[in-house]
C-alpha cells in the first residue's frame, strides 16, 4: 500500500447560454464559417472599446448564490495578458483580485453520503479563438469565432481525494449550470472544459504537495484518468526519492498519459493590471434577490423529494436528478399521472436512456412524449400489454411516431388475461407436453418456466404471463 495519497482541485470552463458576446454585439452561438462571427471588438483590432453584456453577469450571479456563494457588490476587470495565436488582442479581459462570487460550496453525493467541496472563487472573462493544426494547410489556423464567448470560470478548493469524487463534483457543477439554463454544457462542442490539479502527499500530513496542472481534458471520463495517471506518475517519483515540479502538462487521452507543456505559471507571469476600458460593476442587491427568485428547484433539492416523496431508490433519485433532459421527461409523466413513479423512474432510467447513450440525442429531438409514455406504462400495469409489447410500441414511436392504438391493433399487441382464453392455452400445451409434467413432478422445477413458455409462444406473446404461470401451476397441482 502506497504511503502516499492524492489531493486535487478542479478548473472549470463553461460558455455561458447567452445571444451575444460578452463585449460585443457579435452572435455567441457555436459553429459558423470560421472566422464569420467576428467584428473589430472581439478581433482585436485597435482603437476598439468593449461594452459589457449585461446578461452574462446575472448568469453568473445565479451560479453563484446557487454555489453558496459570497457575491461581492463591487468588482472590477483586469487584464490578463499572455501572448498566443488564438488571443488577438494579446490579452484576455478576465478578474483577477476581487472576482464576482468567492467562499462558496457545493456539496455532492458519493454512494449516498454527501460530501462538501468548496468553490474558491467564480469568475468571468472572455473565451478565446480556436487552433486548428491541419497538415493540409501546412500549418495551423485559427478560427476566431469563439473570441469573447462569455465565460464562467469555477474553481474549487483542493478537497477532492480520488478521481471518483472529481467525477462526482463535476457531474454535480454539469447539473447546475443546466437547471439554471445558463450553459448548454455540450461538452463536444467545448461548452465546458476543465483543467486538473494534483499533488500528493504523505499519509498522516496536513502539507499539500506540489501541484501540477492537467490541460486538453475533454471529457468527465477523461478527467478521471488524468487524474488517475498524474497521482500515480507523482506517487511513484516520490518513492524513487525525486522531486516533483510544478508544471503544465498535457493530457493526451488516447495514449492514456501526460506530457510536460511548460513550468507552470504564477500570477506574476500574466502581468495583471485593471482594465481601463470598463468601468467597475455595481450589483444591486434587490436585483440579486430578483435572480435568487427565478432559480429552480435544483438537483439535491429533487433528489430528496424523489425519494421521500415518490419512493425511489437514492441511486434512481440521482441518476434522474443529474441529467437534465431524464429529469425534464421523467417530472413531465409525474405531473400527468397515470403511472407509478417507479415504473416511470425504470423506463426513462432503462429504455429512454439507452436510446439517448446509443443515438447521442436529446429525447426532446424525438418523437416521443410524456403522454406517449405514460401511456405504455400505464397499459402494461393494467396488463392491457406486456412488457415486452411495450417496448415495440416505444420503438415504433422513436422510428415513426406512431400511434400507439394503432400498433397494439395492426402487431396484434394486446394482451390476453381472460382466465377462460389463458385455461384453453395452457390445456393444449400441457397435452403437448406430457415429459415436462413429469418432470416438475420429480422435482425439476425449471419445467415450470419451460410450461409457460410454450403457453407464452402458443399466444405469440399475447397471454398474460403472471395469469399463464398461475393457471400452469395450478393445473400441475391438480395432477
């Protein structure tokens, strides 16, 4: 067992859901020709002066009461100057000392137990343009549509232990800024980012280690092998008795390792300075307490009411409550009724889930409602269909949106119950199958489950399996 372990904080990145740039009237929505959605302000060009959105900074005020927050009423821009291709302006308008929102917290579930993570501080500042390295053109290009996308910057205290926590901390911060609808967290469009930091540090000592920094991490997944990767490469360093440096790295995902980019940068090395072509931000507090007043139910608060109120496991509560589009779908059929929550909670967890993971769509790109599943589930409990017909049914809608009447009638879906139809079955399956009788008679049970197959494929599907397996064992206990 190694006599050291990891600690780690996170850097997260997320573009901000508004129409606009953040200094500029340029369109803030991803893709476009490159290099179309760009004007002298978000270019860089000289003797251009930005102008604030408004809406980006009420976004980030909302993320940050939600974060527990301390949401400072004055704040100021600073310039945060380093030179690279995609900054034309060789510099990035960004916070430095006195960010909008700082001492929060989150707190997040692992296994059931809730753990405290805290935010160190939330910012916000501009994105930068985009590098292309592209053989073709002999070079690199730079496309500098994303320049001035407004950007919300968390960073966390470093209070995570494993990469499992990181992952859990990050799914949670996904979850928030998608129910407050201020990032679309797309994270293949590079909606949001993160950067990890690690050290280690000897078992039993309060004295972090030296930390270094993770880039190109792109994904939650990748997050966790990064993290993974860099404790052990430091955890074995130590034990070889070398010193670790602090540095950049750069995460390469496919070869499942990290190389040294540069030493890692102090805030010194920015040369930070206050912007002198915006004014200072003055937050109203009663226009604070009109943003806390349009924020939603978030995800812990659902999850607590899933299970206290509607009886779901604490793993259902949160696999629901953590996914937006799942959560959305699944409160939709609560509201409609018809259904038991646990059933909903089994459909949108199982097949709805599925087919979002396999297709990589939104559930609300389909032809599938509420309504429509509500209305599978709520036939199977009255066993006017079986499972099984349920899930053609939720197909056919997925392909064509089809009617759900008119496949139960045009398949031949609907489910036989009568006791007098079912008894007929099960009379000409037991003549047929005289060897099986007497095989449950001697004590092979499983010829109970071969029985109501055979009743079960003698209706092509159609009897009722619960009344199938009653009246089968019933006639077997009559012999």
């Amino acid at each position: 067992m190694s006599a050291f372990y990891p600690t780690m904080g996170l850097e997260i990145h997320a573009e901000l859901l508004t129409k606009s740039k953040v200094f500029c009237t340029c369109s803030a929505e991803f893709g476009g020709t490159p290099n179309s959605r760009c004007c002298p302000v978000c270019s860089g060009l000289p003797g251009t002066l930005p102008v604030l959105n408004q809406k980006a900074v009420e976004y980030i005020i909302k993320a940050g009461y939600v974060m527990n927050c301390d949401i400072s009423r004055f704040t100021k821009w600073d310039r945060k100057n380093y030179f690279y291709p995609d900054l034309p302006k060789a510099y990035q308008i960004s916070q430095a000392d006195v960010p909008l929102c700082e001492h929060g917290y989150v707190d997040v579930m692992m296994n059931g137990v809730e753990k405290r993570i805290g935010i160190t501080r939330i910012h916000i500042e501009e994105d930068a343009g985009k590098m292309f390295h592209d053989e073709a053109a002999h070079g690199s290009l730079v496309d500098f549509n994303r320049c001035g996308v407004p950007l919300i910057e968390i960073v966390s205290e470093p209070d995570m232990r494993s990469s499992e926590e990181a992952k859990a901390f990050l799914d949670t911060l996904k979850a928030i800024l998608q129910y407050l609808d201020i990032s679309d967290c797309k994270m293949q469009e590079g909606s949001i980012r993160c950067d990890v930091n690690v050290s280690v540090r000897p078992k039993g000592s309060d004295k972090f280690g030296t930390r270094c920094e993770m880039k190109n991490v792109n994904s939650f997944s990748a997050a966790m092998r990064a993290i993974d990767y860099e404790a052990q490469r430091q955890i074995k360093a130590l034990e070889r008795g070398e010193a670790i440096m602090q540095e950049t790295r750069r995460w390469d995902d496919a070869k499942g390792m990290s190389f040294t980019l540069r030493t890692k940068e102090e805030a010194q090395d920015y040369r930070y300075f206050p912007e002198p072509d915006l004014t200072t931000i003055y937050v109203p507090m009663e226009r604070v307490e009109e943003l806390k007043a349009e924020i939603p139910e978030l995800p812990n608060a659902k999850i607590r009411r899933y299970v206290k109120q509607l009886g779901l496991s604490q793993a259902d509560a949160q696999l629901i409550a953590e996914n937006l589009p799942r959560c959305r779908l699944f409160d939709e059929c609560i509201a409609l009724g018809g259904c038991s929550a646990k059933n909903a909670a089994n459909w949108v967890l199982a097949d709805v889930s599925k087919y979002m993971n396999d297709t990589g769509r939104d559930i609300s790109e389909t032809n599938l409602t509420a309504e429509k599943l509500v209305k599978i589930i709520s036939l199977i409990e009255q066993n006017r269909i079986s499972n099984s017909s349920g899930k053609i049914i939720f197909e056919e809608i997925l392909a064509n949106g089809a009617d759900i009447d008119k496949v139960i009638e045009e398949k031949g879906l609907a489910q036989i119950s009568d006791d007098g139809a079912i008894e007929k079955i099960v009379s000409e399956v037991l003549a047929a199958n005289q060897k099986s009788i007497d095989d449950y008679k001697n004590g092979k049970t499983n010829a109970l489950g071969y029985l109501v197959g055979q009743c079960m494929k003698a209706s092509k599907g159609q009897a009722n399996p619960a009344k199938c397996k009653e009246l089968v064992l019933k006639s077997l206990e009559s012999r």
